[in-house]
C-alpha cells in the first residue's frame, strides 16, 4: 500500500468518525427534545421559560451541544423561540384537543379562550357521489357545504370543509355559525344527542393555499382530521375534512389493551 | 378623476377579480383533494388507477382546471403519481393503524405483511428525571432505552425511541427484537396483559436527520405519537416516542359523543 492511498485511507476513516459522531449527536439531539416536547406541553416550565442550557444538561445528561442542537429542533418547530438575554420561551400554546369523547372545538377549548369562525363560504351543493354515499343520500342530491377558518384568541387553529345534509343544513342557515360549534347546532335541530364517529387523522405538509390561509409557512405540518359523525339514532349527518395548524394542536386520550 | 387614474384603477380591479378567481380554484381543489382523499385510502379506485380527468370532472362536477389543481396536490402529499400515458396512479399504501385498541405495530399490521425493526441503539442509561417521574421509578434510576428504525415490506414505516424501566428490559436484550412488537414481549416477560396507554398525537415537519432515517424529504410531516403504556396492575412500563411517516400512516378509531 503506498504512503498516498494510505493517507486517504486514513481520511476516510476521519471522515467515518466525524459522520458517525454526527449522527451520534443527532440522535440524542431528538431524544432530548422529544422529552423536553412533553415537559412544554404539559405546561412543565414555569412562565414558559426553560432552564438555562447548562442546567438542562445536567437534569438530562447531555453536552452542551445536544443541549443547543435539541434547542435548535424544538425551534424550527415553532414550539419555543431563543429570546437573546432571557434564554428559551415556550413560543406558543399548543392545545390539547380530546380524542376521548366526540366534541366540537368550542366545548374541547373552551377554557382557553373563545373559538371564532370566519366563514368563508356556505351554500347548497349538488354532493358528489362518495359525499352522497357517506352521507346516506340519493345520487345528486343537494347538500349544504360549510368552509370556516376557526380561531382561538385570534389566532388561526384550523380550516374546516363540512357537507350536512340539506334537511338538517339548511336549518344552520340563520344560526350563528360565526360563535357555535356545528356539533350543538347540530343537536339543537335535530332535538338529538350526536352520537359516534368515524374518524382518521394524518399527517400532511400544507400545499402553499391552506398554508396561506391558516398563515402557516408553506409546506407546515398539519393534522389533518376526517370525521364522519352520526346522531344518536344513527343517522350520518356531518362529512368533515379539518386541517389543525400542526404547531397549534395536539390530540391526546386513552387507549386500551383488551376491546 | 383623470383617465390614466381611471385606467389604474380599473387595473387593480381586474387584478382583484383574477385574484379572487384564483383562490376560489384553489379552495375547489382542496375541497375534490379531500374527496379523492378518501376514496385513495379506502381503496375504492380499482387496481389503484384514477379514473381519466374527464371523468374525474363529471362525477365531482368540477372543471378539468380544478381536477388538475387537486391531482397535483395529491401528487405533492406523494399520494398519487402521475404517470404518462397511463394516468394517476396511487403512488403508496398507506397503512390505517387503530385507535380503538391499543396494538404493536405488528400485530395492527399484521395483514399488509411482515414488520421488521432494525435496532439502532439498545441499552440501559440513566433515566433522565421527567422519565423516572412518568415510570414511577427513583430519580436517577437505570431504564432501558431502545431506538429502533421500522419497515413494512422494506420500506421505512417509524421512528421509534422506547424506554423501559431496567428490571423489565433486561429480560428483552436476548428476545427477537427485530422480529418482535415490544408489546408482545412485555406480556411475555411479565406474564400479564398490558392495560392502558394515555397517548399524544402531533404533526410535525421532520428535522433534516429524522428525515433522512426516515428516507423522507426534508420537512416531511411525520405524525408523531407520544406513548405511556401500562400493565394490566397499572404500573406504568413503556414510554415511547414515535414518528411515523406521514405518508405511510393514518390513524383512525371511533369516537362516542357519551362516556
């Protein structure tokens, strides 16, 4: 083996240790900020302000460098901001959004603030035919579509697309759908308790229009929530299609081992 | 009003109009997205091919503009692609993991085939505080932390970062991790069912190293699940912290308006 290619071949090896503490520190960058994500969202920190970077190091273990890195993480998700001269601030509140029972947004936030709709269209539709089927309708049957930008405190939490059936939707018309979850209009019609849902959840980046509308950065994460609900007796009434700001929410419950 | 002032004006005006018109197709195509949405992830496009535009347009009753809209914002989520000569295509299963019943990955996934977890780390560390606190050991206790990278079929499906309180955990470092849901182990090793879980759902923007363990873009939304799992007799026994893909992953389960 010649001098040069071993110089190289001890270059490479340099370089297979630098990756490899990269990737080191990497990973116990996202440990750490995954632990310090639940000590915020639990309100953990008192005033929203985290401990100095030394003194998270030591409470966790961790280097300096982790310290910042994991810092940097939690930043570039909106969730804290680095306020030169004071240190590292909870940025936002996130809201806990129940995945226990089937409630509206209004009822599951209420003590954080008031909800306000900006209702940006509502009017009959001739429903397409999966909304039609969901629904328990006839083909081509007219429904009412709703699309709200929903606000806590002023704030964009979420942009809603809901079909109802005409019957019941055009009882909605003349309510105050600015100030009421659809949920206990809902009820209030029907004279009904809702009962299930179906739903699914996912996780999508905002083309650049709902991102612009729920004055989010293009490409942000959101969860994106489809919730089919019926009445109590049954009956399919509200075809939903929400996208919750994804630093803005999160939904929480309890699962169980045996059904 | 001089005319070079009238023409200004009337400039603006057209710009509003073309303006307006450009967001009312933008929310016409979120609104078919959603449908079309639906209808990918329950599998209702035979052999997984959209029907022609065309087609498209007249079932929803949209324009052949808005249907093109809505496609290409399913082809940026990486839900469909477009293939020419042949039509869009559904680019990827996504996998509907419940949230009616608390399940291993595995075990939920049982049908679309056989998991595989490439273990990235495992071994006992010091837990830090708010991790002893959540798995009611001492402060300064030893857990068991295991970091492991999960397939589906080869592809990368989630992220998974478990700590284990020591006493437990030991048992598993010669157990089949790589072919084995923890959850099957702890009720091997412990000899009783697991109870309850309390989880945490959020979307999040992947860091540039998660996505690139994920092999997802930069930015990728990743629905991350934050998990406490319980035994049967209540102690709490595995906290973990998950990110799934968010194109490969959705979430759904029940919801009952009574408790």
């Amino acid at each position: 083996m010649s001098a040069e290619h071993h110089r190289e071949h001890a270059g490479a090896g340099a370089r297979t240790v630098a990756a490899r503490r990269r990737r080191l520190r990497a990973d116990r960058a996202r440990q750490l900020a995954d632990l310090l994500r639940h000590q915020i969202l639990t309100g953990a920190f008192a005033e929203g302000v985290l401990p100095y970077e030394e003194a998270i190091g030591r409470d966790y273990g961790a280097t300096r460098n982790t310290v910042r890195q994991a810092l940097g993480l939690l930043s570039a998700e909106g969730l804290v901001e680095r306020v030169p001269g004071v240190g590292t601030v909870v940025a936002c509140e996130k809201y806990r959004h129940g995945l226990d029972r089937l409630q509206g947004l209004a009822e599951t936030l209420h003590e954080h603030g008031q909800v306000s709709n900006e209702v940006r269209t509502v009017g009959p539709v001739r429903a397409p035919a999966p909304v039609a089927a969901r629904l328990g309708l006839p083909e081509h049957s007219e429904v009412l579509y709703i699309e709200r930008l929903r606000r806590l405190g002023g704030l964009p939490l979420s942009l809603d697309l809901t079909y109802l059936p005409l019957d019941i939707g055009v009882e909605l018309l003349d309510a105050d759908l600015e100030h009421t979850d659809v949920f206990r209009l809902l009820e209030s019609v029907t004279g009904q308790p809702l009962g299930r849902a179906e739903i699914t959840l996912e996780a999508v980046n905002a083309d650049a229009h709902s991102a612009a509308v729920l004055q989010a950065p293009r490409g942000a994460a959101v969860l994106m929530l489809e919730r089919l609900t019926h009445l109590a007796d049954g009956r399919p009434v509200d075809l939903e299609f929400i996208r919750f700001r994804g630093d803005r929410i999160t939904m929480s419950g309890l699962l169980h081992r045996a059904t």
